[in-house]
C-alpha cells in the first residue's frame, strides 16, 4: 500500500508552455519525460464501490496494464491524502481479489461486485514529469492534459499536481508558491475520479442549497475551531467555484457569487480574530475583494428583476425599465468573471497561503495561549461586534441612504460573526436577535438597487425619479424601526 499525498491545481491551456519552461528551469528540477496514460474507471451499476468511498480504475502506460484502488481518504484545501493499492495485470478489466482482503468492508459481496463491473468513464492524457528536491524533500511534479470521456461526453483534463515522494508536506505548498509566482491557477478539489462520475451522470450535481452555520468543534478547543473555520471556508469557496463553472441561470451566478464573496470576507475575518492576517495575505485579500466589486451591483439588479419584476410594480414604462437593468447586468460580463478572476495569480496564490495556514493551524504550530476558552472566545467577538455596530449607527441617529450603504462591510462582518459562532447559541433566541439585522442588510441591498436605477433613469431619461423618492423614503422609514428594534434586542451571547 501507497499512502499518496498530493497537491492538485487546475491551470488554463495557454499557460502550459509557461509552466514547462518554469519547471525544466527550476533549481534541482530532474525531467522525467511524457508518458501517455489511458485510465478506465470501473464500478457497478448500483456504484457499489463508490458508496464504500473508493475508486477503482485500470491503467495503460509503456505497454503495460495496472490495476489502482484507493479507499477513504482526506481532502484539505487542495491537498489530497489517500491510500491506495497498486497491482500489475495482463487484462483490461480489473481483478479484485489480487488487491488485499483486510481492505473490503465487512459482509461484502466480493464476488457479485467482480462480476458486476462495468467501465463508467475513462480519463486518457499526457502526463509530463518532474523531480525536484525542495530543502529535504522530494516532490513529483505531474502535468496532465487530455480529456475525461463518458459516452458522448467530453470534459478537458489540465491540471499540475505535486506528489510528495519523501519528506514534508509544507514541501508541496513552498514549490507550489514559487510556480504561483508567474502562473495562475485555482486549488483542485475534484479529482478524475470524481469529475468522471460526475460526467457520467453518476453522482448527484453540485449544489448549494443552503449554507448553514459552521460547526464548530463541541470540546471547547480554539485551535481545532480556527482549523474548522478555515477547512469549512475552503471547502465551500472551491462547491461555489464548481456550481459556478455550469451554471447558466442569472439568479443563481448572483447568489452563488454572494456566496463565495461571504466565504472568502468570513476566512479573512477568522484570520484576523486569530492574529494571523499579515500585511502580504491582507493585499492578497485586498486584490481578490476588488475583483469582486461587481458582485453588490449584481446583487442589487437581480433582486429587483426576481419574481417577475413585482418590486417594480407601478413604475412608469416598467418592461423598459426592467430591459435598461437587463442590459446593465450583461454590461458586467458575469458569463466571464470567473474565468478573468481565476487569470489573476493572486487568487491562486490566497487560496495557497489559506492551505498553508490551515496545515500549520492542524500540526499545532499556532498555539494560541493568549486566547480564552472557545466560548469564551465568541463571546467576546459577539459583543465587541455588536459594540462596533451600535457606535456607527446610534440609536439616537437618524440615518439617510448614504449612511445606511457606508455601514454596510461593518453590518456584513458582524452578521459573519455570528454565522460563524452561531452553533454555539441556543437557536431561537439567535434568530430572534438575528432577523432584524439580517432585514436591515437586505434592505441596504435594495437601496443600492435604487441607486443604480437613479443612474440608468438620468442616463436613459426613464423618467422614474418621484417614484425613487417615494420609493426610498418608505423603505427608509422600515429600516429605522428595524434598526431601533435591533438595537434594544436583547443579546443571547
């Protein structure tokens, strides 16, 4: 048995050549050459194998056959880590009774499982190898290009991926750092294995239907909370990333964009609450926050176009007005974001560094002894939020629209607070507190949308401004009991 570490990356296509040069350059870079890999995927019709979490597959290399499992593994950030089992064959099919017994689940049906095998998909690329010795380790650098094929289904295959051979496993995220340098690229969840199944229309799509509060380990330990936090942010950021790369529903990109722009503000907040937010990952954070100004203005045009426009109601020319936000969304370029956002080296290099400290935080080198108990702990952050909140906007202001949208990254932070901690607190009374503050976001939202219809109606003369204004100062009205309500709410910290 192998226990295989790895670090995947996807990359685009254009920057292959780049990345060679890169790596046959690079200090004790030893090349390995180019081998051409086809790979069939097996598993029953029932997906047998997969609900016991492995993967098996057969492959051709050199004109030679062999046969891989890999049971239960880990995935973290992007570093995979899982067992797997390798056996040399003479048959396209795989065998399984020449992998070890003690590795089949208890009461298993071996012999209908054999039988009953069946090829899903198949992974066929060129893989071109490195050797290079980083301090005292040895890493395998693998590039792979080709493509997946499930029937008439087609995904393309380019990725990197750093395979510890000897030494530590900080090693895969130094020499990932240095390639990130000059070479974009986005953290690799999926494996082959997956992303085959997926094509093959053999697991569910992913899907986010509801983000719920972070589970929060119950012992009351502040390391294993701040490595959940970081694992938990992670893990949703790369679910929103691929929802992202298929989806084709307006509503849903503005929603899932939310969504991602909230994982990555909470594990910026997590660092900070931890001392751990340095000035280089703070320009990182700083870079990928204005890559995602579009998100707000997206947000505010969806939400006023959502169930048929009906917050448009008795607005002059309404179908004119909704086509001039239509176009103001397609001005904005969604369709290509993320594809821009993913060419900028800085994205890749955050999601490393978030890696990296979520490895140090799991191998205890940040002690944290200066800080309380985790209870403790939220508490304080709970009520220092709620302070903060209460000293910009004060009971005793009167608050205009431009006031409300200055406060809204502080509202944003402190609801991240308690969405963060809030497994920790009893729910009703959280809701209770909660509700109020969450209407009083929403309602920023929408009066951002307001603005944005401000300056489409002076651009394109729609005549809609006493509507605005009574528009607005309705809202308004709402907001301020909402938000002298809120502040009288008793705390359930």
């Amino acid at each position: 048995m192998d226990a295989e570490i790895e670090l995947k990356l996807f990359i685009q296509p254009q920057h292959h050549d780049l990345l060679i040069k890169i790596l046959n350059e690079h200090p004790n870079s030893t090349p390995q050459g180019l081998k051409k890999l086809t790979n069939g995927y097996f598993d029953t019709d029932d997906l047998q194998l997969r609900r016991w979490d492995m993967g098996l597959r057969v492959r051709g290399f050199d004109n030679q056959l062999e046969q891989t499992i890999k049971t239960a593994g880990r995935v973290v950030g992007g570093i995979h880590s899982r067992p797997e089992y390798n056996v040399s064959i003479n048959q396209k099919t795989p065998i399984l009774s020449r992998f070890p017994k003690e590795i089949w689940p208890t009461a298993n049906d071996l012999d209908r499982v054999s039988t009953s095998l069946t090829c899903i998909f198949e992974t066929n690329f060129e893989r071109q190898t490195w050797h290079i010795y980083l301090n005292d380790s040895l890493i395998e650098v693998a590039l792979d290009v080709g493509e997946i094929i499930a029937q008439d289904n087609v995904d393309p295959i380019c990725e990197l991926e750093f395979e510890l051979l000897a030494g530590d496993t900080s090693a895969l995220i130094q020499l990932a750092m240095q390639v990130a340098i000059s070479v974009p690229f986005r953290l690799g969840k999926a494996s082959k294995a997956q992303r085959g199944y997926q094509l093959a229309g053999k697991s569910k799509p992913f899907s986010i239907e509801h983000i719920d509060y972070v589970g929060l380990p119950k012992n009351n330990n502040l390391p294993q909370a701040l490595s959940t936090l970081l694992e938990t942010g992670l893990e949703r950021w790369q679910l929103i990333e691929n929802i992202l790369t298929t989806s084709n529903d307006i509503d849903q990109q503005s929603a899932l964009w939310g969504e991602l722009r909230r994982c990555v503000r909470l594990l910026r907040l997590s660092l900070n609450q931890f001392g751990l937010l340095n000035q280089q990952t703070s320009l990182l954070f700083d870079h990928l926050e204005r890559a995602l100004e579009f998100v707000g203005p997206l947000q505010s045009c969806c939400l006023l176009l959502q169930d048929g426009a009906k917050m448009l109601a008795n607005i002059n020319d309404k179908p004119l007005v909704c086509q001039q936000l239509e176009n103001h969304i397609n001005s904005m370029s969604i369709s290509t974001q993320l594809m821009s956002i993913w060419q900028q080296p800085e994205y890749g290099q955050l999601q490393l560094t978030l890696v990296d400290l979520l490895l140090t935080t799991e191998n205890g080198q940040h002690k944290l002894d200066n800080y309380p108990e985790l209870g403790l702990f939220a508490n304080q952050l709970q009520q220092s939020s709620w302070k903060r909140i209460g000293k910009l906007m004060p009971i005793t202001a009167k608050m205009d629209s431009g006031d409300y949208q200055h406060v809204a990254n502080a509202l944003d932070e402190s609801i991240l607070v308690g969405f963060a901690y809030g497994e920790m607190y009893p729910a009703k009374k959280r809701e209770a507190f909660r509700a109020p503050w969450q209407d009083l976001a929403l309602g920023i939202s929408t009066l951002s949308a307001y603005k944005i219809l401000r300056l489409l109606s002076e651009r394109h003369q729609l005549n809609i401004e006493t509507w605005l204004d009574n528009k607005e100062t309705s809202l308004l009205f709402a907001m301020e009991q909402s938000r002298k309500s809120a502040l009288k709410a008793p705390i359930y910290w």
